[in-house]
C-alpha cells in the first residue's frame, strides 16, 4: 500500500488542526483559572481590608469572639466555591481532550479498518483467517477501549459526586457550628 501526496498532506493537516484544537483548550482553562485567581485575590484583598478594620474596632474580648464567628464562615464559603470553581475548570478540560481524543480514535478505527479491507481485497487466497483475526483482535481493543471510557466516565461522575456531597458538608458543618457559638454568646 503506498500514501499519495494528498493523503499524506490531509493526514498532516488533520494533526495540526488537533494539536491546535488541544493548545487552545488548554489556553482557555489556563485563562480561566488565572481569571479566577485574579479575582479570588482580588476579594480576599478587600476581605482582609475590611476584617482588619473591624478588628481594630473591637472593644472587648467578647466582641472579638463574635467578630471572628462571623469572619470564618464567609472565609469557609468562599474557599470551597474557590475549590469547586477550580474543579469545574479542570473537569471541563479534561471532558473536551476526552471527547478530542474519542474522536481521534474513532477517526483512527474508520482508518485501520479502511486498509485492513483493501488489503484483504488484495491478499493471496487463504488469508482470510489471518485478516478475520486481526479485525476481531482491532474489535477486541476497541470494546476495552469503550469499557475504559466508561468506567473513567462513572469514576468521574462519582468524584464529582462525592465533591459536590463533601463541600455542602463542609458549609453546612461551618454553619452549624457558627450557629451554635453564637447560641452561646447569646445565652
């Protein structure tokens, strides 16, 4: 089997295109993150001007008490929707490689078995067991390759799952426990 000119300037083109695709993926996730940083620094900046005035304030023990009860938990909250903000970003990143790299594999299965036909049609007689073992054998890794897929997609689901349940837990654990300081400054 030989590859013409134009096949082999296709092909060329067709890897640039991917490798452009995944450079500005990776761009855009990178742009974002850093936005996100800019504007978490940004917040904890002004946070941390306006917490320092209001200590300064204070005048007594107990009111230093209530002051830092009502700093944490806005500090908690804002560090896990920073947390879930950066997951979000690397989950949506990781999601559109996975679907680039799906495609490139399917392109690459249309391909093998394009020229695994053509060389059955060509092949001497008597082949046909050696060609029907090399599709069953391409059928084989593309079913582990779909298990493998499937199984990375239910793990990720269930990470994302699990972050989801240990974030609210988190907030709701700050809560409560806000709340019931201030039950006891209150009595």
């Amino acid at each position: 089997m030989s590859t013409s000119p134009e096949q082999f300037a296709a092909f060329n083109k067709a890897n640039i295109e991917t490798l452009l695709t995944v450079a500005n993926n990776a761009f855009a996730s990178a742009e974002r993150l850093a936005a996100l940083n800019l504007n978490t620094a940004r917040s904890l900046l002004e946070d941390g001007v306006s917490n320092t005035k209001a200590l300064l304030g204070v005048k007594d023990v107990q009111e230093l008490i209530n002051l830092q009860t009502s700093l944490a938990q806005p500090l908690v909250e804002k560090t896990v929707a920073y947390a879930r903000s950066v997951y979000e970003i690397a989950s949506q990143g990781q999601e559109e490689f996975s679907k680039l790299l799906e495609g490139q594999v399917a392109e690459l299965n249309k391909g093998v078995a394009s020229a695994l036909d053509k060389a059955a049609k060509s092949a001497p007689a008597g082949s046909d067991v050696a060609v029907a073992a090399v599709k069953s054998a391409i059928a084989a890794a593309n079913s582990a390759y779909d298990s493998l897929s499937k199984a990375a997609k239910q793990v990720a689901e269930i990470a994302e799952a699990n972050v989801a349940a240990a974030t609210n837990a988190t907030v709701k654990a700050v809560s409560t426990t806000s709340k019931a300081a201030s039950s006891k400054k209150a009595a």
